[in-house]
C-alpha cells in the first residue's frame, strides 16, 4: 500500500468552456474540510475575449487551483486533480505559479488517473465532485439560500484576480524561455 499522506481532490463541476456557472472545489479526504469558488458565465466571456482564454482553459483552471490552495498548502501531502483539463498544463501553470513558494515543490501533484493507477481502482471517483456542484449551485448566491445545506468555504474571485495570475504565468514563462 502506497502511503499518499493527507490527499487532497480537486474537482470542477462543469467543463470551464461549457456555458454554464462553473463550480471549483477542494476536499481534504482525512477530515472533509473543503473550499470552493464559482466563475459566473459572464465572467468566463470576458477571460475568454480578453485573454484569448477559450485557448488556454488549462490556465484558468490552475489560477483557479492556486487561488483555493494557497492557504492550505499545511493541510495536504498530495494534490489529486482531475482531469478536466489537460494536466501536464495545470501541473505547469500551478509550477510557475507558486515558482516563489519551496512548500508547495514538497507536494506530491498527480492526476486522478494516476490515483487510479496507484490505488489500482479503474473506478475511483474524485472526493471533490459533489462539492464543487454545491459551490456551481450556491456560491454566487448572497441570500440566506447560500446558508441551506452544507456551509461553503466560498473563494471570491474575479476578472482582476484572474487578469493578473494570467499575466503572471506569460511574464515568468516568458523569462524562462529568454
């Protein structure tokens, strides 16, 4: 038995370039515990006119993951993602995002396939799924029906935040290749 240490799922509840709320989510498999934001439909337009991001959706998932782990890189051994989006461009975006941080290079990054491969269990299902649909559904709501159910850790973000983590990876990968 492989020894993964405190895991961590991270999971979308709809594909970023579907039109439709999408809802971002980590669990922690030991106690739970989960965070979560959601990107509204319009939102994802102006990424993808401005930014040129209906070409690069694997960059906006990894600004999205670094904005939700950032403070919780303490709580986890290993970071299982999902393949939602291509993960060799997820690990690389989130590698120049955190490039300044020498606690997140102590973590173990896979892909939930590799779980799979590891656990040898064809059929593992993220732990992070049905939180992220509860953040898709609810995190964008500021009314008391955001409180019904199971209380969110919401990560409010928007098109700033994004724009600048955006910028940030072109001009590091950018002095990279230079």
């Amino acid at each position: 038995m492989v020894n993964l240490g405190n895991v961590m799922h991270i999971d979308t509840s709809a594909k970023l370039y579907e039109r439709k709320h999408t809802g971002i989510a980590f669990k922690l498999v030991s106690d739970g515990s989960h965070k979560g934001l959601a990107l509204r439909i319009q939102l994802k337009k102006e990424l993808e006119k401005n930014l040129e991001a209906n070409h690069d959706y694997a960059r906006i998932y990894a600004i999205c993951i670094y904005y939700l782990i950032k403070d919780d890189l303490n709580n986890f051994d290993t970071l299982v993602i999902c393949g939602d989006e291509c993960f060799l461009y997820v690990k690389r975006y989130l590698d120049v995002l955190f490039s300044d941080c020498p606690e997140y290079f102590k973590k173990n990054v896979i892909s939930i396939g590799d779980l799979r491969k590891i656990l040898g269990d064809n059929n593992l299902r993220s732990k992070a799924n049905n939180i992220a649909n509860s953040y898709r559904k609810r995190a964008l709501r500021t009314t008391h029906r955001q409180q019904k159910g199971i209380p969110l850790n919401v990560v409010r973000t928007n098109y700033t935040a994004v724009e600048t983590k955006w910028i940030e990876i072109e001009e590091k990968l950018s002095s990279f290749t230079d």
